[in-house]
C-alpha cells in the first residue's frame, strides 16, 4: 500500500473521528476512575493490596449494574514508589483519560505531590491511606484514620494496663514526629506521662543503645511510632535482648507494613494498635468481603491492612456521590458527597464529614497475637478531631493547604 | 555501677558491629584500591542467604558462618573474573562498574526474592546484668569480630600468603617478576573480602531486616570507617571502627541517634583534616 499525504490525511481524520463517532452510537459507554498506586519499587507493600481492593470496589459496582447505566472501568497506573511519576500520571488521568475520579498514593509526598495538580484539572481526588492529618482541600477526600482518630482509643487503654511512664521512639519525618505529639497529649489526658521521646532517621538500623536507654529509664509502656524495613530491626533486637513482654508496647502503625507477619510470634507478641480495620474482624460484612476478595484473587490474595480497606471505602463513596448526583460531574459529586455519604463495609461504618472532607470510621483496637490481629474492643464513629480543629470547608471552602497540627 | 557495665558492653557491640561491616570493604578497597560500591549489596546477599539456608532447615550457625560467606565470596570470584579484573589500577572506573553492579543485584534480589523485609529471629536469647536484660547473640558477634580481625592481622602478618598479598598490592610488577602469580593474588583477596562482607550480612540477619535495599544503610558507614582507618586494613579499620563508634555510641546515648550520626561524621571529618591518609598514615604505618 502506497501512503500519500492525501490517503494519511483520510484515514487520520477518520481514526480521529471515530472515538467521537462511537461516543454517540454507545450510551453505555464506561465511567473512568483512575488508580495511582504503587505495585513495584520499595512501597509496593502497601500499593499492592490497596489496587486489589480498588479492583474488588470496581466488580462490586459493576456486579450491582455498574452507575448511571454506564460500567465502571478502572485505569491502573503504577509510580513504582517514585513520586515523580505521580504527577505524571495523574496529569495523564485527569488530561488525556479524563477520568472522573483519581484514587491513590501510599505515601504523604506522593499525595502532596498529586492533590494540587488534580485540583487544577478539576478532577475529584480520594486518598486512601493513614497520614498525620491536616489536609484541607475541598477536591480532596481522605477515607484513612488520622492520629486523632486512633491514639486517642490506643493510649487509654494501654496505659490503663500497663502503666504511667511512657516512652516513645518515632520515624524522624512528619508522620512520626505528630503522631508523637499526639501521643503525648493523649497520654497527658489519660492522667499518664511520656518521660522521653526518640526519632529516628528511616536508615537506622542499630537500636542496641536506645534499647539499653529504655532499660535504663524503666518506663512502663513502648509507644513505637516505626516505619520501614530498617525499623523492623527494632522488635527483633528487643526480643533478642530478651524484653519482650518485660515492658508492653504499643504502636500507631505496627502492622500496616505487614510487620506481623514478617517477624515471629515470639518477637512482637503482645503490641497494641488501633486501626480502622482489621482483618481479623468477626463481622458478617467483613468475612463477606474476605470471601469476595478471595474469589477474584484466589491464592495472591494479599492481606488486607487498614490502607487497602480504606481504598475501597473511597470507591464506594465516590460511587455514593455518583449515584446522588446522577452525574460525574465534579461540583455536583462533590456537593452530593457534602450532602452525606454512609458506606457500611468490612471494618464497620464510615461517614463523611462535609467540614473536613475526612471520615469518620469505627476504629478497632487489637493485640498481635500469634502472628495476627485479636480485636479486643470497637469503637464506633471516632471522629476526626484532629483535622477538624484547623479545617472548615463549610465556612472556607477555597481553602487548599495541608495545616500542620500541633497537639498540645 | 550496673548501668556503667550495660553502657560499656553498648559501646563493645557497636564497635563489632561497625568493625563487622567494614572488614569485607577494608580488604576490597584498602588492599586491591578497588572501590567497591556493591559492598552493602554483599552484605544484602549474605543476609538473604542465612535467611533462606535457614528456611530450608539449616542450623543457624551453619547458615550464618558457611554458607553466608561460601555463597558470597563464590559471586565475589566470579565478579572478579567478569569485571573488575579489567579495571585494576583504574579506580574511578571501578567505582561506575560496582556501582552498576549495586543497581543491578538490588534489581534481581527485588525480582526473584520480593520487595519484602525478610529475616531470623536471634539464637540464644538473653542474659541479666542486674536489673538489664542483654542479649547473648550480640557478644556472640562481638567475639566473632575479635576472632576475625586477630585471624586477619595473622594471616597477613606472619603468613607466606600474606606476605605476598601484600607485596602484589604494593608492586604488582615487581611481585609478578618475582614469581608470584598475581591474577591469583587479586582474585584470592577479592573473594575473601566479598566473603567477609557475606559473612556480615549472615551475622546481621538475626538483627535486622533481610531486604533488597537494606545495602544502603551499611555501605557510607563502611567507607568512612575504611578511609578514616587508612592503609593498614586489619590495625586501621579496627582503630577507626573503635574510634567512630566511641564518639557516635556516646552522642546517641547523651542525645539521639541523630546527633549520634552527625558526631560520627563530624569525628571522621576531623581525623582526616588532620590525618588526611587516614589514622594508619601516620601511626602503626606499615602493620598489615
């Protein structure tokens, strides 16, 4: 076949023109929604089983008739842990797919790094995953638990069994170093005492010295706030050093990077956390979830943390907002998400709070025991107090910054 | 007084676990000048292999001593003979090669083993110091460490082998004329010191997290103590590993480990401002 400028010229026009062309001859054509999430390089851990339940949240809608008529179809992109490619997919979601709604990031920079920009594009944006708390933007959903929601549950209880003087060791970035003034406060509120707080950089390795420094301080709670593979190296140098059990610890955010399953039974059993869901919830709703999870993934169906639970949660609010507007349209979605959203799912109720954008959720307090979760007790509709001490999207609703709380 | 014994067995640990890392780099680079930035992926390798020799039944030490060390210095001689042996004397470009190296076995740990934290728990368990509780394993690695640098201060000193290492480090030519077969001596020595690093991340295993990127975290400590030590590998590394970790253990005890790290490379900056060949330079010039 001979390719002058005249037949080019025919046939680019006529490939151009069919998408148009096939727009009106199916109504029925997909509702896009994009998925941002790593599933290679060093946070795939936590992208991984996020994009699963994203997918799971996609066959739910499409086994309930999808929305609006139309099919729901997810784009995945994977920024392979590198916050770079965040921005350009999601310049690529919101620009070239024009999807309706954007899901993703893992970690608090990869989110600041997508939320201005989707703003810009006028593209609904959910996160999903557990931060410090503090983002106010009025394009922006959060359906993950904030320090508020949970220390605030945590701290009482621990201190009620353990003792008064707390000492806590934190991650040395911003996740860390609040979740540390919150736990201060909360343990301040539940008549208790941190008497010394560490940070440490995410590349150390060595604890031996800090463990020597607790020892010697004699507190009668760990509160560890660790993040990472290299922070693992605590609980193993503190169950070698023969500590465990000897002092209780408990932890904001053990176990979302799987840590119990990784290490053994007899080097993390006992700690104390407290997420928006747990895997090892006895509720209908949860084992139905586990059931359908394990239908579509079979035997890669990963375990699912709080992250990955939440991930569904901001589909299905999406999906509640889609459904009140009867458009993707992003004010009217927004406005109806305002309005109320109520999702019932496997870690217990979330409810939408229109003044913060964030979630309430019922959070579950839980002891690792023998390389699982036990949930020892529920706390229903924990609201985010946190974020909402600073952030009122009904009286500014043009506000678009992530605040910076202070607790005390 | 008990808490005086706990700090000084603190500071005894941490300058084996400094002198354990360093050891593998300490005759890669300090003998041959071969900068070698794969180092802390050696150590990664070794970890991984205590962890799955383990796995597969093996009795801990075994795993951690034998099979961490065979395994790695078996990769470290066929990089020897892949790679660096056409870039002896060309430093830099050792540095891009091993480098690259780095990348690459972080790329096939990531793909064949997962990008997931890995690892033992500790042999032994825990003693009493009083009211302290200490682990055994740690002092464990802290006699393996005095054991390994005697054994290397021994061989070099006071051995024929050593003796002609050492003089193929220093004149290659000369040696070779004399009837030494170099090629040999390069690749002996770069396979022991890839087996050393082996034997590292073995011993590490049980302390810390087993993963693809878990070289990171050792390889800058390891250099800065090789380079403050100077050209004595066994006497320079030793004394500098004992001097960092001095300065570094007690500002993380009186402040934070921050403060710890900053005062470890403040001190290494120090030494080499005023010993700029590195503490051997000057002092026990010339002790292997």
């Amino acid at each position: 076949m001979t390719l002058n400028r005249r037949t080019f010229l025919q046939s680019t026009a006529a490939t151009l023109a069919f998408p148009v062309a096939a727009r009106h001859a199916f109504a029925a054509d997909p509702i896009k929604i994009a998925g941002i999430l790593d599933q290679s390089g060093g946070l795939d851990i936590y992208g991984q089983p996020m994009l699963a339940c994203l997918e799971l949240a996609v066959d739910d809608l499409n086994a309930a008739g999808g929305l609006l008529g139309r099919p729901v179809q997810l784009v995945k992109y994977d920024p392979q842990s590198n916050v770079q490619y965040y921005t350009q997919f999601a310049t690529e979601a919101a620009v070239k797919e024009k999807v309706a709604a954007v899901f993703g990031n893992t970690t608090s920079a990869a989110r600041e790094a997508m939320r201005p920009l989707l703003r810009r594009y006028q593209t609904p944006y959910f996160s999903p995953a557990l931060y410090e708390g503090g983002v106010c933007d009025r394009n922006a959903f959060l359906t993950g638990s904030t320090p508020a929601q949970t220390i605030e549950r945590l701290m009482p209880y621990a201190l009620q069994h353990s003792g008064k003087k707390v000492y806590v060791i934190a991650a040395d970035y911003n996740y860390g170093q609040i979740s540390a003034d919150w736990i201060k406060k909360y343990t301040r509120s539940s008549g208790g005492e941190v008497i010394a707080t560490e940070f440490f950089p995410l590349d150390v390795t060595d604890f031996g010295t800090t463990i020597k420094k607790i020892q010697a301080a004699k507190p009668d709670l760990v509160v560890t706030v660790l993040v990472g593979g290299n922070h693992m190296s605590f609980y193993r140098q503190w169950a070698a050093a023969g500590m465990l059990g000897k002092i209780p610890m408990a932890s904001t955010c053990f176990g979302v990077g799987n840590e119990h399953k990784v290490l053994r039974p007899a080097e993390c059993e006992g700690i104390l956390t407290a997420y928006g869901y747990m895997q090892e919830l006895k509720t209908p709703e949860n084992a139905d979830f586990l059931n359908r999870l394990s239908a579509k993934f079979g035997d890669k169906t990963p375990y699912v943390n709080e992250m990955a639970a939440a991930t569904w949660y901001a589909a299905m609010h999406w999906a509640n907002g889609v459904k009140a507007a009867k458009t993707t349209d992003r004010m009217a979605v927004i406005k109806a998400l305002e309005a109320g959203s109520v999702v019932n799912g496997p870690g217990g109720k979330s409810t939408l709070d229109a003044a913060t954008h964030h979630c309430r959720m019922d959070v579950h307090l839980g002891q690792v025991k023998g390389g699982a979760f036990d949930v020892i007790q529920s706390f229903p509709q924990q609201p985010p107090s946190d974020t909402a001490a600073v952030c009122d999207l009904i009286k500014r609703p043009n506000e678009n910054r992530q605040y910076v709380i202070t607790a005390n | 007084m008990e808490l005086l014994a706990l700090t000084l067995l603190q500071v005894l640990n941490s300058i084996a676990g400094l002198a354990l890392v360093s050891f593998g780099l300490a005759v890669i680079f300090g003998m041959m000048r071969v900068i070698n930035l794969a180092h802390g992926e050696f150590i990664m390798l070794g970890g991984f292999a205590t962890v799955f020799a383990h796995g597969m039944g093996v009795n801990i030490w075994i795993a951690m001593l034998v099979i961490s060390p065979l395994a790695v210095g078996a990769l470290g001689l066929v990089v020897e003979r892949l790679i660096i042996r056409h870039l002896y004397g060309r430093m830099i470009d050792t540095m891009l090669a091993t480098w690259g190296l780095s990348l690459l076995l972080i790329g096939l740990a990531t793909t064949f083993f997962g990008n997931r934290v890995m690892g033992v728990s500790a042999p032994l368990g825990s003693f009493a110091l009083g009211a302290y509780s200490v682990s055994w394993y740690e002092q464990v690695i802290l006699i393996i460490v005095c054991l390994l640098y005697a054994a290397g201060y021994a061989l070099l000193r006071f051995t024929r082998w050593g003796l002609m290492a050492r003089a193929t480090m220093q004149l290659p030519e000369m040696a070779a004329s004399l009837g030494v077969a170099r090629t040999r001596v390069f690749a002996t020595t770069f396979t022991v010191g890839a087996a050393l690093s082996g034997l590292a991340g073995g011993l590490l295993a049980p302390l810390a997290g087993v993963v693809p990127t878990m070289g990171a975290a050792y390889v800058a400590k390891a250099f800065i103590t090789v380079i403050t030590g100077g050209a004595s590998v066994v006497v320079g590394s030793g004394i500098s590993a004992t001097l960092l970790s001095v300065v570094g253990t007690g500002a993380t005890y009186l402040a934070n480990p921050v403060i710890g790290d900053v005062a470890l490379l403040a001190a290494a900056i120090v030494l080499l401002r005023l010993l700029p060949t590195g503490i051997t330079g000057r002092i026990f010039k010339g002790y292997p």
